[in-house]
C-alpha cells in the first residue's frame, strides 16, 4: 500500500510539473509573439509608414 501510494504521489508530482512546464511555455510564447510584433511595428515606423498602416499590416 506504500509503495501503491508513493508510486501515485510521483505520478502526480510529474502531472503538476508537465502542466507548468506547458503553461510556462504557452507564456513564453506569447510574450515571444508580442515583443516580436512590437519590434515589426518600431521597424515599420522608423522606416516612415504611418502607424495606422503599419498596425493594419501586422495585424
């Protein structure tokens, strides 16, 4: 039954760890996406688009 139990704990430790791990990189991406997309936008209007065209064309 110790073992049973110990065996179950482990299991679930794992499960809790696998799921942050997800959504730790779920984060990471969007955060990834967004600074990527803000760059793209300071590009785009250092280059002298406007920034209503510049966020239609990122969007």
């Amino acid at each position: 039954l110790e073992s049973a139990t110990s065996d179950a704990w482990l299991r679930g430790l794992a499960a809790g760890q696998a799921e942050g791990l997800a959504k730790g990189h779920a984060a990471g991406l969007s955060e990834g996406r967004e600074a990527e997309r803000a760059a793209l936008l300071a590009k785009l209007l250092a280059s002298g688009m406007s920034e209503e065209q510049a966020r239609r064309l990122l969007d």
